[in-house]
C-alpha cells in the first residue's frame, strides 16, 4: 500500500509539473463585433506533437510540431508562430461576430489544455436630440440623449463644460438583442458651455459622444474674459475705420493735385495760343481769328512766315488783272490773312512764281 501511494503521489506531481509548464494568455478577452481576437499559447515542453484550438469545444485549427499549421477552411482562422519567442504559436480570430463569445482552447495533445474566456460587444450611435439652445441666466434647459443599438446596455454619462455626472436613464431591449438607452439631463444656466452625451462599453477604448452649444445670455456682464474680447474686438473695429478714413483722404487729395496740374496747364496753353495769334495779326495787319487751331506747324514757323511776308509786302500791292470780253481790265486786292494755313498757301505759290518768272509776268500799279 506504501509503494502504490508513493507512486500516485510521483504521478500526481509530474502532471502538475507538465501542467505548469503550459500558459494561454489573455485569460480574458473583450473584442467588439467585427474586430480581431488574438490569443498566445506558450509552453516550455518541446515535445509536443499537436496543438489543437477550440472555439466552444469546436476545433477550428490544428498545428502539428513539425509541419506547422495545417490548411484551414475558414479563412477568418489563422496562427502563427510568435517571432520573439520560439516555440510559442498565436492564434488569430479576425470579423468577431457574437456567436464567437464563450470560451477558448488550447490543447496540447496528450499533453495538457488551457482555455480563456471571449466576450463580444456592440457599439450603436449616440445623439443628444434639439439645436443649440440660448437661455437666460439662472433658467434652465432640459436635454435629451438617446444611445441605440449598442450590447451589452451602455454607459450613459454627461458633460457639462469640465464637470461629469450620470442621471436616471431608461432602457429598452430592440431586435437582435440590441440595446437602447435614454437619459433627460436638465442643465441650470450659468456660464455658456458645451453639452456632451458620452456614450460607452468596456471595449471602447474612447466613448462615443455627441454634443449642444448651451448660450448664456447675461455672462457677458460678468466674465472678463468675454469683455476682454469684447474690447479687443472693438479696438480692432476702429482701427478698420481709421485706416479707411486715412485711404479715403489720400485718394481725395491725390485727385485735388491732378486737378490743379491740369487747369495750370490749360491756363498756359491758352495763354501761349493767345500771344502766338497776336503775333500774326500784327504782322500781317489783318484779323485775327481767335476761334481757329492749327494742326500743322507751331506758332514760330508761322511767325517767320509772317514777319517775310511783311518785309515784301510793305511796299508793292499784289494785284491781278484779268482781261475780259469787253476789254477792261478788273484789279483785286489781296486779302487779309485769316488763318495760318491760307497764308502759308499764298507764300507757297509766290515762290513758284517766282521761280517760273519766264512764264508768269508780275503787274506794279504806279
């Protein structure tokens, strides 16, 4: 009876040491519904032949020692041996659906088993319902939050400016086991701030949240940081205001200047077109025309002209005798000159007589 004792007692504790020598880690895993699940299981016995994985006492992939993981026909199943430790293989669920949640295997055959515990969550949407609110100092404003289709039941918080706090909700089971969660908050109006609805399970790494603009009328008298603003935008308004009064009277003054360059010029071509009609009427003892512009030479050429056409003229009246039928003859005196261009054509075709003296005869009344 000694011997037999000592032996269960030996056997006893080599399945013990076998067993401690098997590790499936996390013990307990929270995923939610379409992401991944991964699972570690490491063992320090190298002699091993398969390793099995179990999902819900199903078994799902099989990893031999020697070959490695053998073909699989669900595609969402995979392992892989870990590249940091040798020997320890990592199972890999990928699109978790609901169904997936219960409990995970490992088991290594002959050898021992470990098994670690999956849960699936669901998130919804969350939505505080009406528009930004405006509201008068010390009333109060009564918000409406609901969290639908999210499992298991969500945690419903508010968020007034930097403070948190939960209040009574409502909860209703929809369809597929879905849940829907509804909170009223009433807020008394203090100080303009945001309010926030934060939605959330355990396998959320950040809630999920959604948000009011509450507006306080009469703040604005008490807080400093708003008339501070206030000032400075202000400032900012009569700067604006400056610097276009400033662009207004630059602009104004500009144009007084061209204005009074141009009139100067005006006044002194008007008064150099008067001297320069004098001049021809002295010369040529006529009328002066003081309505007429010429387009053609400056006063000066024809001041030239006129002073020649003087010297000649002074002492000998052109005259041209036309002989008719009857036989008397009729004299015509040059006329005065009336614009510079008429004198310049009288001065052209003197030279040509002159200069064609053979053909044309020139007549002196004595």
């Amino acid at each position: 009876m000694d011997i037999l004792s000592l032996l269960a007692f030996l056997l006893s504790c080599m399945i013990q040491e076998v067993g401690a020598e098997m590790k499936l880690s996390p013990e307990e895993l929270t995923v939610l519904r379409g992401e991944e699940a991964q699972f570690t299981c490491s063992t320090t016995n190298i002699q091993w032949a398969v390793m099995t994985w179990q999902l819900n006492q199903i078994p799902v992939l099989t990893i031999h020692n020697d070959t490695g993981v053998l073909p699989v026909a669900n595609p969402d199943v995979s392992a892989k041996e870990s590249p940091d430790s040798p020997g320890d293989w990592v199972f890999s669920l990928k699109n978790i659906e609901r169904q997936h949640r219960g409990e995970v295997t490992c088991n290594l055959q002959d050898i021992d088993r470990r098994t670690a515990s999956l849960s699936v969550q669901e998130k919804g949407n969350v939505k505080v319902f009406g528009d930004n609110k405006l509201v008068l100092k010390g009333e109060s404003a009564l918000f409406e939050c609901q969290a639908a289709g999210w499992y298991p039941e969500p945690s419903l918080q508010w968020q007034v400016g930097d403070k948190l706090s939960e209040y009574n909700i409502s909860i209703e089971e929809s369809g597929k086991d879905l849940f829907t969660v509804t909170s009223f908050h009433s807020v008394t109006a203090a100080k303009s701030s945001h309010v926030v609805c934060l939605a959330s399970v355990s396998a959320l790494t950040r809630p999920l949240n959604s948000s009011v603009r509450l507006t306080v009328v009469a703040e604005v008298v008490q807080d400093g940081d708003d008339c501070t603003v206030l000032l400075a935008v202000t400032a900012l308004l009569a700067a604006l205001l400056l610097l276009l009064l400033l662009c207004i009277a630059a602009v104004l003054c500009y144009r007084q200047r061209r204005q009074a360059k141009s009139s100067t010029k005006e006044a002194i071509w008007f008064s150099q077109s008067g001297s320069g009609g004098g001049s021809v009427a002295e010369a040529t003892g006529g009328q002066f025309n003081p309505g007429y512009t010429s387009e053609g030479p400056t006063d000066a050429v024809y001041n030239e002209l006129f002073i020649e056409a003087g010297r000649t003229m002074d002492f000998a009246t052109f005259t041209k005798v036309l002989k008719g039928e009857d036989g008397y003859s009729e004299a015509f005196k040059v006329p005065d000159v009336v614009s510079s261009s008429s004198w310049s054509e009288s001065q052209t075709q003197a030279s040509l007589s002159e200069e064609s003296s053979n053909n044309v005869r020139r007549i002196t009344t004595v």
